[in-house]
C-alpha cells in the first residue's frame, strides 16, 4: 500500500477512537479513498478546497442519535 493510503488509513482509525481529525491532501487518490472507509466506519467527512490543488478534509464521529 502507498505511503498516503496508509496515513489516510491511520487517519480513519484516530477518527474512530479520538473523534476527530483534520488531513490535508493534494492527493486523488486520498479525496477518493477517504469518504469510502469514513463510511465504512460509520464517520462523517467534510471536504474544503484549500487552494492551490490542496484539500482539508475533516474526519469526524457521526453524532446523530436514533430515536
């Protein structure tokens, strides 16, 4: 695996058990990867164009509560 894959990795896996973290990419194949295991992992994602081709992505616990 790609050395950015598998920070985007341990970045979903902070999410999960800390809450919540902010990565910044300029990587496709990170703004593709990302929302697919957010979801798998039942995270929400924001997406914010940074400028110069660079992204801020924040990875967050889903809050919402059932009921």
């Amino acid at each position: 695996m790609p050395e950015h894959l598998k920070m985007a990795t341990q970045a979903v896996e902070y999410a999960v058990k800390q809450g919540e973290i902010i990565v910044f990419t300029d990587r496709d194949i990170v703004m593709k990867y990302l929302p697919t295991e957010a979801a798998k992992n039942h995270l929400k994602i924001k997406i914010e164009f940074e400028g110069d081709s660079a992204w801020k992505i924040t990875i967050s616990k889903n809050n919402k509560r059932k009921g």
